[in-house]
C-alpha cells in the first residue's frame, strides 16, 4: 500500500500500518501509545503464542508441572488448571517454549527439540501475519475502529523473501497495509543486544542459518558437544548474529514495498497526531 502523496495517508478515512524491524527497537511501544489514540493494536506474537502456539505451550507447563508428583497427581484428577497468561507486553510463555539449544542442565533445549519448536513457530508465523487483512476488517466492523497497527515480530523478515514478488505474506501486507521499516543506528543495535542479554525475547532462525552459527558458535569458544554449549552465551551471540543479518533484509523489504522512520525520531512520537506526521513525512522522503 504505497501512497501517491503525503495527504492521501493524513486524509485516509481509514488507515493501516504494518511495523517491523530488530525486536527491541521500539515496535510494541508504539503500537501500545497509538491504543490510546483510537488505533487498533494486533500483536503478531501474541497471536502466534496464544491461537496457533497456546497449546503447545501449555502442554510444555504440564510437562513440567507432571515432573513433581504433588502437582501430577492434582493434574490427573482435574484439581488444579494451568494456563497461559500471555500478554502483548509479556511474551514470556512464547519465549520459555521456544528456548534457547544447549546444556539441559543450564536450561538448554537439545538442538533437535530446538529446530523441532522453531519450525512450529515458522508455521504460526506464518498464519498470524496472512491473519492482518481480516484483524483489519474485524476491527472495524465489531469495534468501530478506523486506524489499525499490526506490530510484527522480529523474525517477520525470516518467514519471508523481499525479493520474491510472489511472496504471499508480502503481498497480503503490501495489498492490506502500509509498511514501515523502523530502523536503527549501530548504536542502536549495541543497545539492543543489552537489552536481550537482560530480557530475552522469542527468536526465529531460518534453518540453515541455525546450523551455520550453532557450528560456528561451537568452534570459536572449542566445545565439540552440543550439552556442551551455554545457553544463555549462545542466545547472546546468536542474537546479534541475527541482527546484523536481518539489517540489509529489513531495508530491501522496506526499499520494494514501503517507508522508513529512523528509531530516534519515533522515540519523539507522542500519540496518534504525531505519527501521522512521522508517517506522511516518511511517504514524502520516499517520493524525492
């Protein structure tokens, strides 16, 4: 959904925006600002972790629960109901599923069981981002809502070819929204890989980028076994492995089918007016 002009987007009776960019770089801030400017807010993770990943994860906190005998024998006669709270803020029961490969005995998941979670997360990615068009409709018509904001994941680049006109997902958020690349500085990025050290978030490989840097992690810090591996150490490096990679692929994306914002100047944005000017000036950079 590319504009002919700046004030074809401010005058839209109704507007949809898609977001993406690295995890971390300021997507679900905005889209939970603009909630109280009478935008609708879709959460891509929150709807992979609750309709097409919920199950699993749940099965996952009974799996667990069924390792303490008190907590099974509750479980098989009904007494107790174990659920997950995700919310659009907190993705921890996303990202305690998908976890991170390596030593069992430090949290780690065994490689297979890993890639395993990670194609069921391909798969829910998938289906929540071809989801848009209708959240877009049902907004409207259950709601009353004109503006919509669908905030995607990090990983939206890896399920994805920007370089493939045929790509369904790119053509169902290119026909139904606005795309918008949130990009960040060096900086920025050095930041993001603090804040992941800190609080990470649910992360998607594609497959043999996974293969590539698990074997790569393994022979510079000389671990020949996969038990071997620190979880917490890899999920760090892989991360900012991951970022740098996705960089050129976000801006491709962005350079085919939409508009960027520099993430310092969205961090100034203050409630829907604001990102309607951030946004018509991102349309006019992308006519000069």
């Amino acid at each position: 959904m590319l504009f002919k002009s700046a004030d074809d987007f401010i005058r839209a009776p109704r507007r949809a925006v898609t977001v993406f960019g690295m995890a971390g770089v300021g997507k679900t801030r905005l889209a939970s600002m603009l909630r109280a400017s009478n935008w609708f807010h879709y959460s891509a993770d929150y709807r992979i972790g609750t309709r097409y990943m919920g199950e699993a994860i749940v099965d996952n906190f009974k799996r667990e629960a069924m390792k303490v005998p008190f907590l099974a024998e509750l479980l098989r006669s009904d007494s107790i109901y174990i659920s997950s709270n995700i919310t659009f803020d907190n993705l921890d029961p996303l990202s305690t599923y998908l976890g991170t490969p390596g030593n069992p005995e430090a949290g780690g998941l065994p490689l297979h069981e890993y890639q395993r979670r990670q194609e069921q997360h391909r798969v829910a990615e998938i289906a929540a981002l071809l989801d848009v068009p209708h959240f877009i409709e049902r907004a409207h018509a259950l709601y009353g809502y004109n503006d919509f904001i669908a905030d995607t994941g990090g990983s939206l680049i890896e399920v994805i070819d920007p370089a493939d006109p045929a790509d369904p997902v790119v053509n169902t958020l290119a026909a139904s929204t606005a795309l918008l690349y949130i990009r960040g500085t060096d900086k920025d990025a050095a930041e993001l890989v603090r804040r992941f050290k800190q609080n990470p978030k649910p992360m998607y490989y594609r497959p043999h980028f996974l293969v590539e840097k698990w074997a790569e992690y393994k022979a510079l810090n000389g671990i020949t076994e996969d038990r071997d591996v620190d979880p917490a150490g890899f999920g760090a490096w892989g991360f900012e492995a991951l970022l740098h990679d996705r960089l050129p692929r976000y801006q491709q994306l962005a350079d085919n089918h939409g508009y960027v914002v520099e993430a310092s100047d969205l961090a100034m944005v203050r409630d829907g007016q604001g990102f309607v000017d951030l946004m018509a000036a991102a349309i006019e950079q992308r006519m000069r």
